[in-house]
C-alpha cells in the first residue's frame, strides 16, 4: 500500500498547479468577456448622454461645414493662446463656413480654473459669455500667474459695469 501512495505523491504538485492553471484562464476569460460587454454598455450610454446634450456656447453658423470643439480652461495660458492665435484667426479666414463650439474643461493644476468657468457661467446666464471669455483669456495671456479665486468671482461686476 505505501507503494501505491508514492506515485501519487510524485504526482500531486503537477495536478495542483494543474488545476491552479486551468482555474486562473477560466477566471481570467470570464473577467476579460465581463470588461468587454460593461465596455461596449459604457459606450452606448456616453453615445446617447453626449447626444442629449447640446452645446451651450456656440459660435458661428449652426449648418457651417466645419465644426470645430474647443476644450478649455480660462486659467491656462497654453489656452488662451491656442484661442488667440489659432481659433480667432481661423474664425476670420473660414467665416461662415466654421462654427466653434466651446466647452469648460477646468484643469486639476489650475486652482481657480472651475471657479473661472463658474463665473463665465453665470455671465452667460446674462447673455455676457463671450463679454467673460474676452476677459479671462486677457487675464491668463497677460502672464497674470497668480490668480485668486476673488480675481476670478470679481470678474463678474467689472463685466456687468462693461455692459
């Protein structure tokens, strides 16, 4: 009998990792088929969520040809410039034909960035969006680093007064 039970010894660590093996693959599988359909439902619901929500800020001919999507935050100076010296000048040689859509993207390294789009929200409430854009993109390109959330909440007088 004790000759019967040494084989099998001999044996046993093959079959445990065996089994490890097949159950790790299976397991394995099960989690990658599991991510792919929670993937492909994530993206049907981004597709329908982006289609009810139409732009806010639009600038340009709702039928132009070209659309363009501006993503920014009116803290940055990189996006001011971008706004400055590409979108503005495209703006004029396209006319018409191009229509900008922009949308607040707030940078977490940007301490007042939500606060500045805050702010150009309620001036769009107003009907003095474009008014606040002009005024933050002056703000950031002005190498004005060090700007205080009073900076940016007072904004919104100064617009007013502008008015």
């Amino acid at each position: 009998m004790v000759g019967r039970n040494f084989p099998m010894k001999r044996y046993l660590p093959f079959i445990i990792i065996a089994v490890v093996a097949v159950l790790t693959i299976g397991s394995g599988a099960m989690l990658y088929h599991a991510k792919q359909r929670a993937a492909a439902r994530s993206s049907a619901t981004a597709n329908s969520a982006k289609s009810e929500m139409p732009p806010q800020h639009v600038r340009g001919a709702s039928k132009a040809p070209i659309t363009l999507e501006e993503f920014a935050d009116f803290q940055c100076p990189a996006c001011a410039k971008t706004m400055v010296e590409m979108i503005r000048p495209l703006e004029k040689d396209y006319g018409s034909r191009l229509r900008v859509v922009f949308w607040h993207f707030p940078l977490p390294n940007h301490k007042h960035g939500r606060d500045a789009a805050l702010a150009a929200e309620a001036a769009s409430l107003q009907g003095r969006f474009g008014k606040c854009t002009i005024c933050f993109i002056r703000t950031s390109s002005s190498g004005a680093r060090r700007t205080t959330r009073a900076q940016c909440l007072m904004i919104m007088p100064v617009i007013c007064t502008w008015m």
